[in-house]
C-alpha cells in the first residue's frame, strides 16, 4: 500500500505543479490580451479560447491534490462539533461522494473524448483545437482525484488519517 501510495502522491504533485504552470500562462496570457487591447487597440482573437481550456486545466489537475491536503469543500460543523464520531461521519461522506463523482466524471470524460477523437472534432474557432486535447485533462484529472478519494477512504476506515492527530 505505501508504494501505491507514494505512486498517487507523485501523480497527484505533478499534476498539481502543472496546474500552477496553466495558471502562470494563463495569467500571462490574460495580461497580453488587456496589454494589446488596451494600449494598442489590438484585442487577440485566441486568448478567450485558451483561457477557457486553461480553466478546465486548472479545475482537473488541481483537484487530487486539493482533497490530499483537505482544501474542498465539505460540511465542517459536523466534524468540528461531533467528536471523534463527527470527524468519521465528515470523513467518510466527502471521500465517498468525491470517489462517485471522479469515477462518473471520469466515465463521462472518457467517453466524450475518445469520442471527440475517434471523429477528429475541433473546435469551431480561429485555433480549431482537437477537442479531445482539452478534454483528455478531464479523465485524468478525475482518475487522480477517484485515486485520492480511495486512499482517503482507506485512511479513514483504517484510522490511519487519526493517528498523526
């Protein structure tokens, strides 16, 4: 179980490290388009198309390490105020729902993009990007966060995520 979970921890920081390299471009590449609108009277025609394909990047790539280091969203009161059962009950309804979720999301993004590059689909604008490129971070971002949410479940019902407390 430790080399599978150094495997994850491993997937999951890299894919978080280049989630912060999306970020960094599309923050630059934002900044060139208001740079070039504004002074130069000259807006780009691609930057709201890779913004938007950088958002996805961002959403997917980012979640596995998210749940690792406890940053989403869940119900804290039932966890702050519930005791040792509370934190149980918290733990394991989060780490449940983010496992159904990632295993639908990652189902779902399969399919649409083999899909989308089975039939060669681009998008239907100036930089007609193969769908499936963008789309592929969906499935694996999905397959890191299903992957997390099992380790996370696994900890939980074995105790191990109480022990360092």
């Amino acid at each position: 179980m430790t080399a599978i979970r150094n495997m994850l921890e491993t997937f999951s920081r890299l894919l978080f490290g280049l989630c912060a390299l999306v970020i960094v471009a599309m923050a630059l590449s934002v900044t060139y388009e208001v740079a070039s609108r504004y002074f130069f009277g000259r807006p780009t025609i691609w930057v709201t198309e890779l913004a938007s394909y950088f958002l996805v990047a961002v959403t997917f790539l980012g979640a596995a390490w998210t749940l690792r280091n406890d940053g989403h969203i869940r119900m804290d009161l039932l966890r702050e105020t519930g005791g040792r059962i509370g934190q149980l009950v918290s733990d394991l309804a989060m780490f449940s729902i983010a496992a159904v979720v990632a295993a639908a999301l990652l189902w779902s993004g399969w399919h649409m993009t083999s899909a989308n590059y089975a039939f060669g689909w681009r998008a239907s604008t100036i930089l007609a990007t193969p769908l499936w490129l963008p789309q592929s971070l969906i499935p694996l971002g999905s397959l890191a966060l299903l992957l997390q949410s099992v380790i996370g479940l696994w900890d939980t019902v074995s105790g191990a995520r109480y022990r360092s407390e």
